[in-house]
C-alpha cells in the first residue's frame, strides 16, 4: 500500500503517513495540491495531508482543494498529532553562536515569545517547510538554526539546542487521509461537507446548522470560507459527529441538499479520539425505521385512484 | 351513498350533509358519538359533525371523539356554512307576546346581546338543539319563541319574527365529512393531526411547531386539549396545510413520530376555502425526490463490507 | 371582602369562591359576563369564575370576555377543585321510578356512559346550570333526577342516589380570582396572555413560542381562539410559568409586543400546584442584571458626539 | 494624527492606512501583534492591519490578537482594497533570465497557476512579506523576481515584467483601523465580537445565531477558532449588520452574554461597502422603545407590598 504525503521527509506530515497507514510506504509530494491530486487520479491509492493545527487554525488550501477543488477524492481517516517545536543546530553550535533562525513562518510566529526571550537579535527568515529549513540548517555554516520537529532533525542529523520552545502548550496537528471511497460505519464517526451559499440568503445558514441541531447530530467544527468569487460570497465547512449512513445524518443531509446552491460531503471517516455518538432514543436508526413503518401503514389509508 | 349525521332533521348539520354529499340520503342520529360510532363500524358509509364554530371554537365532543376514541375513522372532507340565526315563533306571535326564549345554550349566548335589547324581561331556557328547540315552539301555546336557522322554522312551520339575531357578523361553522379512508390529494388539501405528549416536556410543543414550519407547512390551527387523564396533561390538536401524500408533510409526520408520545393523523381532505398550497422550490416533492437520488448516489461511495 | 361569582349558589363554583378567600361574602350573579363586569367596574373588589374543566376544556364564555372584552381586569389567584357528579333526586325516589335527567348540558355529557348502563330509557333534558337542575328536580314530582354537586343537593334538600357518576376518574375544574391589580411574585407564578395575530402571518406562533423558550419560559397550556371577525382568524391564549416581574418573562413580554398586533396580560398570579419555576443559571434576574451592566459599561466605549 | 500599520512602506497595507486616514502620517511596524499593542498603549492613536483576504480567508495573526489578546483595543473601521500582483524584476531583466521567484508563501500560492505555466523551472523561495522580496530582488543580482503589489515595485525602484498574474480575479483584502473607542453609529454599520464557549456545550452555537436571527440582525460572517488550549476547544467569531447601539443588537449581545463563557466585543464602525440596515418595523428602536413603555406600564398594575 503506498501513501501520498505533503513532504518532504522529515515533516509532521511523514510521521502522520506513518501512524495513519502503518507499514505502508510513503511517496512524499511537493505540495498539497499534488497529493489530493495524486489520490483522485488514482496514480496513489491513498494520501495524507495536515487540515487543521489547533493554533493556527485551518490549512486553507487543504480545504480550500478538498472543498472548491474537482470531486472524486473522500477524508476516509484521520490522524491528530502533538507538535512539539525545538531548535535545531549543527553538532557543536551554541546559543550564542545563532545569528539567524530559519523556518516555515507559522513556526516562526508559534515560538516568536521564546525567541523573544533567548535570540532577541537573530534575525528570523522564512523557509517553504520545517524540514526545508532543517536541510538548510545542515548546509549552512553553524549560525543558523532551525525550528522544526525532532523528526526533521534525525532525518538530516542536526542537533536539539532547546526543546519544546512553542509558546503555547497543547499544540496539535490533525491530519486527513484521503482515498476515492468513504469509511464503512463504526459508531464513532465524524462527516465533513461544504455547504454553498447560492446568494447571500440570511438565515440560510441558522436554517443548515437548525437541520442538524433538531436531529441530535452535533457539529464539531464550523468555518465560512470565501469561494474565491469575492469578499462576502461563502461557503461554510462543517464537521458533525456520525456517519452519512446513519438515518439521522442522512435526512439533515437531504434537508440541507434542498435547500443549498450545493452540497458536498468530503467524507465519513472515524474519529480519531474514538467517541461513541449514542444519539437520543427519537434520533435512533430504530426510531427512524418504526416512523417509516408508521408513515407506510398511513399512505395505505388514502383513497387510491379508481 | 347514505350519510349519518347529527340530528333532528332542520339544524344546521343537515343542511351541511346536503351541501357535502349533494343527493346523498341523510341518516340523522342522535349524538356526535353515535355518528361516529357509525362510519366506524361500516353501519354508515359517511357521517357529518360538527367540529367548529367562529364564535364558540372547537366542538370538543367531535374533536373528543376523533383524537381520544377508537381508530378506524377518517376526516376526508370540511363545509363550511355561515350560521344566521332567526328568532322563531308560531304564526300570529308578536315580540310582546314572548314570554320565553328557548334554545341550544350556544345560540342563547351568541344573541345575549340582542335579547338583552329587545327581550329583556323573556327567561332563557335551555334546549338539547336549535331544532328541538323549534319544535318546542310548535307544540306550545304561542308565548315562547326559539333561536336557531332558516331550516328549523320551515322543518317546523314557524314565522320568522326577527332575522340574524346574532351578536356577531360573520359566524360560521364548519362541519367534517367521515369516512373510513382520506382523501386523494387534490393540490388545495389540509391535515388534520393529534400528538400526544407522554410526559410534561418543556420545548416538545416548540420542536413539534418547528417540525412543520422548517418543511415551509403552515399550520391553519392549533389548540391543545386534556387528555382525560388530570388537569395539566394535553394533546395538541393541529390543522396543517398539505396532505400526508405531499413529501414536506410526510417528513414533517415521520419528525413528530419519533419524538411524540403518540401520533394520530385525522385526516387529509381538500379544504372548504380551496387554497392552493404552493410550496417553496426547496419544498416541493420534486426537491425532496432529488434529494434522495443525491443521497443514494453518495452512499453508493461508502466502502463495502469485505 | 365581598366575593362575586358565578351563581346560583350550590354550584361548585360557590365552593372555589370560599376556598379562594375563605371568610368572604359570596355575592351570586346570573352569568359570567356579568362577575367580571362587576370586578371591571368596581362593584364587587373580587371575582371568581371558571375557566377551564379537565374534561370540557376552555370554558369560552370566560376566556373570550378576559380576552376579547373590555380592559381592567386582571387574574390574580387560580383554584382547582375535583369534580364529583351525582345523581340526586327527592327522599323517597328510587332509580326506577326516574323517567327524567336534568342538568346542565355539559355534566349530562360527562355521565353518558353511566346514564346508558342505569338509566337507558330515561329522557335527557338541559338545564341551565346544576344548581338549576337541582332545583327544579325538588320541585318536581319525583320522576324528575338532577345530575350534580353534593353542594346542590344540600342547597336543595336533595338526596343522593348514586355517587360518582361520570364517566371519568380525575374531572378537575380550574376558577380564577379576579381583581383590578395582578399579585406580586411568590416564585411559583403563573401568567396568562393573549397574542392576537393581525393578519395570517404563517411562522408568528412559532416565534412567539420561541421567545419564551428562548428565555427557558415553560409554557403550561396553549390555544387558539377565534376572535369573532371570522372562521380562521386567530389569537393565541398562553399560559406560562414566572411572573411578569420575573426578568425572562418580562423580555419575553416585551419581544411578543413587538411582533404582535396587539398583547394582552391576563395577569400573573400564584400557582394552584405551588410548582416552584427554578430557571437555569442563564436565565435568572441575576444573569440579566449582569448582562445590563456589561452592555452599560460597552456603550461607554463609543465615541461621543463633539 | 499617526497610524501605525503593518510595514514595511511599499505593502497593501500602507495603501490601506493611506486610504483609511487620509493625510495621516504613517508608522510602519514590524508585527502585527506590534500595531495591536502600540494602539493598546496608547503609542499610536490609530491602527491598521489585514484581516481577511478573499481567497486566503481570515488573517489569524489578527484576528488571535484580537480575540484573545488583552482587552483595549476597538475596531473602529474597516477598508477593502482589490489585490493585484505583478512580477517584480530589475529594470532590463527578461523572463527568460528569472531564476527564482520570491515572495510571501501566501504570494506564492495565490500566483502558482500562472508560474507553472511561465516560470514552471523557477525556484520558490519564501520572503517575510511582498515588500521584503521586493526589496531584496532590488539588492540582487537580476535573476530574481518578486510577486507583490505595484506600491512595493515603486517604492524599490523596480520594473512590472507581467501584471496581474494571480490565478483568481477579484482577489481583495479587508483591513481594519483599530483606535480605542469605538466609531459612532452611523445606520450602515458592521459589529465584530468574539464568543467563547466554556465547555463543549451542543446546541449552544445554534442559540447564540438564534439570538441574532431572532431580532433581524444579519450575520456576515461567522469562523471557529480554536482558544489555544487543545483542539477542539472553539470561540466563534462573527461579524453582523449593525451597531452596538442599536436596540435590536443589544438585546441580542445581552442575550448571548448571558449564555456564553465570555463575550468580547471587537467594535462597531462604518461598512465599506456602505450597506444600510434597515430593520423590519417590529425591529426598529422605536418598536423596542414602545415596548419598553408597554411594559413599564404593565408593572404598574402589580400590587405593591404594603
């Protein structure tokens, strides 16, 4: 089984390839684009890329490929790791001897209150990637250090000058693993879609998130993007808990499809944190069964055409 | 085609029986229970009641009768007809000359106010029906006069001594049409509905008007009634636009199921006013039948069992 | 304390009237228009009337003249008493010699079954209230049965025949005290309001439920009434828990108000079942005396005119 | 009059303060968290930075800062300005000579159609922002490009080798004038604010749009962002129709105070698009003042302790 990955090597995104698909081998790509590509030309079977970072928030173009992008590719899976930042040196660099610290700027600016506080005259500049900035510092001349995790560090043998320099604790990575098909059910499942605001319709969007509430399904993340018209013109990305094959998700999906411009599920995948949704007894798949038995048994009480 | 209805011969209800099944033979019974007790045991093909009136409200023996008795009857037609009551005596009677005023308690407290002008000093009495009262009036000796229709005093052979002596303009009635099955839809339909409450739950009457306002149904007419059971315990009895074959209240039905206690459809039949119901594109079957193909086709791209 | 009510006295009405104000003089009036005029106009300081049967439902005449009558009076005290039917008749009758059952209409509707096991063949004749029913049976010549309250029967010398005679368990009436000013808070209060809707606005009954449930608002009855213009033109009576008093009552009072043609308070009084309304943390006069304070403190931090 | 602004000279942002603050004397500053806290302090009287782009979505730097950054800082306006990038060479550099191409990654990504096509051996490399490469194309050796605005192509004394070479038209940035009070209302007007949920409580996210939907108020925007804890823990942030002082909004801020952990207000100011609300009647002031009366009034009718 072989695994597409926003690379290089050396990246949080290599180690989530790894936990995701244990065993399987993984083909680093240049960019997100190309591994959402990769998968839904079929030229990988699955892939695997970062969607979400609990300080920075969204990756904008992992949703914005899933999202606005051709169809043909579903989240089957996904993947939450710790990030712990550190600084990278060559063997033997001091700090003192730093003059320049090098990495993607959200890793800049995640450690920018401890840089502040021991490299107050480095000068900061910015790399395309963590494991970029790592190669580099391996390259350089030993003023240079990087940010970026210890993966990156073992991979181009640099050594750990100060560990876990992020300001703030707690900082974590989700990542998706996508595939041309969905996850089967497990009863812990989560749904991603896009919604498409058709014109600016107010209340639409009290109506999609009603759809779901007076279900029982509960949405864990919402966020309206812009869908590359102009400014005020939205989309709305949600994740709820469940499966589209539950009957709960199912009809609020339905309801919403009548009533957006578009609909797009970009997958039901499990959890990654493994939580049972145990709906309410009137928000059951029975309860939806025993009120289409019900509903049958009425329409068989109407005056049939002679 | 017979038709039961509430009887004597000259109220109001037979002259809706006559406008509701025109040349049908009326069958005049002696209570609303019995008229309903008819259709239900097949003795009667058709029946006619009561069920409503501008002034009074809700007939609750009928509503009593439909939402609490036994299953098997169907609401499958409404008439509506303006109610003119006249004051009736024996030929020859003059207003001084009426010492008594009798009639169905309801039609003695829709005229108070014109007998409190004209007849003030004239006792009330109460009567079991407008007719009864007629004919009361006919078997005595000229000093007691009865309210009620048209059709009483010409059932009777009574004068006419004062024509709409109601209070209020505009009183009507509306009587329903029973079978034991509902009408085919007609596009201009309405749906008459009982949901039971198991227990005293704060925000179930809320979820249950939501159901039907979030599917664009309107409702025409809500009340809630004692179950029978002890002061404070209800069932809410709705009208709603729309027949149970329409997908929007199919699906509105199917909500209110799962999460009432128990759910009674009365009937669906065309409605007295013809008001088309016109539902919003995002309402209409064809939405709800596109809805259902988008929703197979995405299951379709689930992961089957191995 | 003069008391008016409903009379004849020996109704069950007499009984709420000293239960309601123990050690007050009873002052019997012919109808129900005629107590709330006398408490409108100043006549009698107190009233009392009933309102509401667990197995009739509404009592009409009371609601439409609270609500659609003449402003200035307000409920200020609810009584429930249990309702016991039975059969009276003169010392000496025995249930063979009955060819006759008097009453009021509605009690003879509420003993139909036990009347057709034990009284078949007996003819059913209206009165105008049980006191009324009563009297005439110790009038009368002993063929002649009255159906009412043990209170009746004293009243008039009357034996009883059979106890108990309806035909169901658990027949409770509800009166309200009347007066020109509402109580003040107990903490387990009650408010009844009417909300007329001016035009048919589908969506106005839902957000006015909404606005109390909102505000964590329980309602306790529901109902639809017509307001005498014509068939389906309504207004909506509601019974609430809290006081007028109560911060979440108050600002749902006041967003009904707004959307509504026209609000009427009824008023706000204690509770006949003394249930406590204990709001959530978010709904309590604290939570929006702080929010009152935040947005003051807000408004100070926008510029001010030069 | 000063306004410190996200630098260097020569980015959109400096044509934003231009525009915002005609005539101001600008302060160029390194950071954006820099500019919040020169207005916080008092340093500078007016800011500006970048919220939100139209097609990379929300500035986080900016709106973290803000959100959940220390109080004291008001958006008191807001300007958009239409983005176009140009490739940036020395004067006399051909395209055919442009080894690599710098500028800031979000640059980059927003230009990656076109330089695939034009530039696809180009090498990428990551600057601090569009001004910095623009500077540093200037210092070098002719064989680098920058992408970034024509402000930043004059302020370095460079040639637009292609203009207008993002893959999306109508790409425009919104950026906001901090200042420490807030604008007056001037009837077309926006409100940012910021809410916090404490626990992960379902259905609070719907309330908190109900309030809003409930009073007329139109959102524009809403966005989760993550509180820096642990993922999943969110705050939303909105944008809606109106002013702080306007009735209709501050009864639904008091609202959502009520309920929510936190509620931070970010400011009220004039729309750039100039859009005037215009609230249903039942939705005006006067409406709220109204009822205000009615209710002062109602009060009076309760008894008063003696």
């Amino acid at each position: 089984m072989r695994v597409a990955y926003l690379g290089p090597d050396g990246t949080f995104t290599s180690e989530a390839a790894r936990r995701a698909v244990p065993g399987a081998e993984g083909e680093p790509l240049a960019t997100i684009p190309d591994v959402v590509e990769a998968v839904r030309t079929g030229r990988a079977p699955l892939g695997i890329v970062p969607i979400e970072n609990s300080i920075e928030g969204s990756v904008n173009l992992t949703l914005d490929e899933l999202a606005f992008g051709p169809v043909g590719v579903s989240i089957r899976g996904e993947v939450t790791l710790p990030i712990a930042m550190h600084l990278l040196v060559r063997h033997g660099t001091t700090l003192d001897a730093v003059r320049v610290v090098r990495s993607q700027p959200h890793a800049l600016a995640q450690c920018r209150g401890w840089l502040g506080r021991h490299l107050p005259a480095a000068e900061r500049q910015a790399a395309t990637s963590t494991a970029a900035a790592a190669r580099e510092v391996a390259a350089g001349d030993g003023s240079v250090a990087a940010l970026g995790p210890a993966v990156a560090g073992e991979r181009y043998g640099l050594a750990v000058l100060a560990r876990d320099v992020q300001d703030h604790g707690g900082n974590t990575t989700r990542f998706v693993l996508l595939g041309t098909a969905m996850a089967m059910p497990t009863g812990a499942d989560k749904t991603s879609l896009v919604v498409f605001f058709g014109e600016d319709r107010p209340g639409l969007l009290l109506r999609v998130l009603d759809e779901f509430a007076l279900r029982g399904v509960n949405l864990t993340k919402i966020e309206s993007r812009p869908t590359k018209q102009s400014l005020g013109e939205y989309a709305i990305l949600i994740d709820c808990a469940g499966h589209v094959c539950d009957a709960r998700v199912g009809e609020a999906l339905r309801s919403v499809h009548r009533h957006a411009a578009e609909l797009r599920v970009l997958g039901s995948y499990p959890r990654a944190d493994g939580l049972v949704s145990v709906p309410a007894a009137a928000d059951s798949d029975e309860a939806y069964r025993r009120a289409a038995d019900w509903y049958a048994d009425l329409l068989a009480a109407v005056d049939s055409p002679p």
